[in-house]
C-alpha cells in the first residue's frame, strides 16, 4: 500500500512539472506571438512608407516628363521665333544696304 501511495505521489509530482513546463512553454509562445505582432506591425509601417515614398517619386517623375514637354515646346516655339526674327533682320539689313527709294547709300 505504501509503494502504491509513494508511486500515486511520484505520479502526482510528475504530472505537477509538466503543468509547469506547458505553462512556461505557453508563456514562452505567447511572448513569441507578441514579438511576431510587433514585427509584423514594423513590417506594414515600413511598406506602408514605401509605398507612400514610390508614390512621391512617381509625381515627381510624372511632373517632370510634363515639365520637360512644356519646355521641348517653349524651345520650338523660340526656335519658331528666332528664325522669323532672322529673316527680317536679314530683309532690313538688305533694305539699309540698297537705300532707299531707288537712291543708294553714299
């Protein structure tokens, strides 16, 4: 009877540690589980910033393609300019050399 009730005992204790050992095993899951939730959490900020960063960089480019096409047309439009300037620059430097009503320059 007595080796019974030292066995039921040892069993007992047994039993005891290894409610201990899933407890501090469960503690060390949670904690785990936590640590895993803030790093996901990290995770998203950080896509999350560089989505909003590669957003910023798309306006950016966006607006300089437009940028670059207003000043290609702002150049042929100058360019446009100039040579009309040029002809007639040329017509007057032509005029002057001739004279004027049928007289040449002295």
């Amino acid at each position: 009877m007595e080796f019974i009730l030292r066995q039921q005992a040892k069993a007992e204790s047994e039993m005891a540690a290894m409610r201990q050992l899933q407890a501090q095993a469960e503690a060390r899951q949670a904690r785990a589980e936590a640590r895993q939730a803030r790093a996901e959490a990290r995770q998203a900020r950080a896509e999350a910033k560089a989505e909003r960063q590669m957003e910023a960089i798309r306006k950016l480019i966006q607006t300089g393609m437009k940028l670059i096409v207003k000043n290609e047309q702002a150049i042929k439009e100058l360019t446009a300019s100039q040579k009309v300037t040029e002809t007639k620059l040329q017509g007057l430097i032509d005029s002057l050399r001739r004279g004027r009503n049928g007289h040449s320059k002295n």
